[in-house]
C-alpha cells in the first residue's frame, strides 16, 4: 500500500437498497409509490424494448395505477446529447422519478439526467475532474432494473458518459448519484445473446478483481470482490452457454451486483483506464473490450500483489496447495485467460481496434485517473506493452 493511501479516510458508502429474486420485477409498481415518485421516466434503449423486456416493466406499473413516460434512446457508450435529450423529456413530461431499465449505458445515462434535473445544468460541469463542481444534490428517485449482468450500475456511486467533442469518456459520481433501489430479477436476463452474456460477465468478474487488487481496496471490498469472483467462475460458463439456466443467471446477476458494490467505493485499476479511454474513441462494446484485456492486464500486474492474485487463483476454482506464491499468482491469469477462450472472447483486433493506434491509446490511458489505482506502477510504455499482448 502506498503511504498516500494510508493516510487517506477509508469510505465505504451503500446508498442503494438492494431486493432481488426470480420474479422481483412484479414489485416495480409497489416499490415506485412507496418512493412517492408519481410519474417516473422509464430511461431505455432499442433492444431492450425489442426484446419485450419493458412488458412486464410497464405492466407492474399499470397495476399499481402508475403513469409513466418512455424514453427509449440510450445508445452504448451514451453521449452528453442523449443525456441532454432524457432531461429534456423529463421535464416537460412532468416526470418525478426514474426507473432504468438495460445495462450499464441506460442505468448510467438515467443517473446523468438525475445529476442535471437536480442540478439544472449539463452533466459535464460535474465531472471528476480538477476544476469541476462536485454534486451537491440528490437525483430524484431511481430504481434500476438491469437485465445484463455486468456493468454492476444498478448498485455503483458512478456514471460513464461519453464527451463527443474530446472522444473522451468521463465519470461523474459520488453518493448523491446512487440509485434508490434496485430491483435484481434473473428472469429479464434469460434472453441475452451469448456474446453479451460473455462480455458483461467479463466486465463484472473485472470489476472484482481490478477492486480486490487495487490500491483502494479495504476489507468491505475484499470480502463482496472475492465472492463475486467465485460466482463468475462457477456460473460464466454456463450462463454463456445456456440461456435458460435460471441458476445461472441468477449467479450472474449476484456476481455483478457484488462486484458493482466494490467498484462502488473508489476506483479501478489498468483494464478499465484503457477501455474507458478506448471507448470513447472508437465504439466497442465495453464489456467485449474489457474481456479482451482482462488477462494480459493480471499478466502485467500480479508481481504488484502476488499474494493477493494467488487469492484470486484459489476463487477462480485453482487448486493451489503444492503451489508457491508466484506461481499461484500466474496461475489466476492462466484461469481468467481459459475461461475468457472458453465462452469465445474476440481480441481487440476482431473488435476492430487497429494496431497502429495503440501509441495514442496508451498515452490516453496513462491520463486516466483509474491509472493511479493499479497495483503495478504503470506508464504509457507499460500500457503500450499491454495493448500488444491483447492483439
């Protein structure tokens, strides 16, 4: 550890009520009007409504006698215009509250309309930056419901909104942004494709394990990182392979959920400054990305911690008795490489990265904030080494 984060408060902060089980989405109605929200902004996007995912969304609503507006444009990586647009609806419809409904892109696109409704102006103004203002307001009441399990959102203090005119994308958070409640139900996941399934259980088993290693890791992150590990190695494989297997998706769903609770406190490590930046720049589904440097990342970064990747190696299913320390530390990188290969992970050159900008990726890395969390000490040459080794 290092003697600035020593002497930093440790803070570990849930604002998030958390209710999950097969069937959970019937309550949306109920759990609506005990917020006192009267009329919520569903915030979207195209496939989850083609999907028929927003039918039992908007049925519990009809029963509790709860009108509703739709907003239905999220697209991945959301830009600050599709925030603006979702402010917009929200205000002239009337709207009191927000109910997310998707992955990481809707949850995090409802929180920015959250951070402007409350604080009447763009986003932007609150990014995590030096020289940006810092929330002062809670957004109106939100439920998330996801229906992939990965970004871990619903639970997070973060949003990830993208800024078009720097190709860059950039966080805002803290507690004031955190959903009121989600509603957690495996049901709504049975029906993604396998690649999403493997690239958003990617995401959620990255989650975990950049937290546990990195620098702001403290016991509370530890203990809910490690277990969502453990479901991630149990139940990927199967989610991805099968689709109806409710266990599954219900593992899944928990390891997500459990990993977002650890990315919740602080920060992230070496795979999300590169995809983060990346994401801004060209646009790559960010789970698939994550997936794809997951393991090179842990190649990179386990002499930092050994001690603590051979933990991972011991969750990820490793039998690492008659090992040493090193070698149960590689062996946690040899564990997420297999699983990775197993449910068909593209590399960043199928995702349509080209090589030739991995200099102005790797310096783009070196920037992000999430760089100084990285249990390895890290520069853009390092990054550069890493962006090789994931093509």
């Amino acid at each position: 550890m290092r003697i600035e984060q020593m002497q930093k408060l440790s803070v570990f902060e849930v604002p998030t009520v958390m209710k999950h089980g097969i069937g959970a989405i019937k309550a949306l109605g109920e759990e609506v009007q005990a917020l006192g929200v009267t009329k919520p902004l569903i915030v979207t996007d195209q496939g989850v409504k083609n999907a028929g995912l927003l039918e039992p969304v908007e049925k519990s609503l009809k029963a509790a006698a709860v009108p509703y507006v739709i907003y239905d444009g999220v697209v991945a990586n959301p830009p600050l215009e599709v925030v603006a647009k979702g402010t917009m609806l929200y205000k002239e419809q009337g709207c009191d509250g927000l109910v997310a409904v998707g992955g990481g892109s809707s949850m995090d696109t409802a929180k920015a309309i959250g951070v402007e409704v409350a604080h009447g102006e763009s986003v932007l103004e609150y990014e995590c930056a030096e020289g940006k203002k810092e929330l002062t307001k809670r957004i109106p009441s939100l439920v998330t419901i996801p229906t992939t399990a990965g970004t871990g959102s619903e639970v997070t203090l973060w949003a990830v909104i993208t800024d078009p005119a720097r190709e860059f994308k950039f966080n805002t958070g803290g507690p004031l942004i955190a959903a009121h409640l989600t509603l957690i139900d495996p049901e709504l996941h049975v029906t993604m494709p396998p690649a999403v399934t493997a690239g958003t259980g990617m995401d959620a088993l990255c989650h975990a394990i950049e937290c546990y290693t990195c620098h702001y890791a403290q016991p509370q992150t530890d203990a809910v990182a490690l277990l969502a590990i453990e479901y991630a190695a149990k139940y990927l494989r199967r989610a991805a392979a099968n689709g109806q297997d409710i266990e599954a998706r219900y593992g899944m769903a928990m390891s997500a959920m459990l990993a977002g609770l650890a990315y919740g406190s602080e920060s992230a490590g070496a795979v999300h400054a590169m995809t983060q930046t990346l994401g801004g720049i060209i646009p790559v589904p960010h789970g698939l990305a994550v997936a794809a440097t997951l393991a090179p990342v842990m190649e990179y970064n386990w002499v930092g911690d050994p001690e603590k990747f051979a933990r991972i190696a011991q969750a990820m299913g490793v039998d690492t008795y008659a090992m040493d320390i090193n070698d149960a530390a590689c062996a946690s990188v040899e564990a997420v490489r297999q699983l990775a290969e197993d449910i068909d992970i593209p590399t960043l050159g199928d995702l349509g990265v080209p090589e030739d900008m991995i200099p102005r990726l790797a310096k783009e890395a070196e920037k992000d904030p999430q760089t100084v969390g990285n249990p390895r000490d890290i520069n853009a040459k390092g990054y550069e080494k890493i962006y090789r080794s994931c093509f």
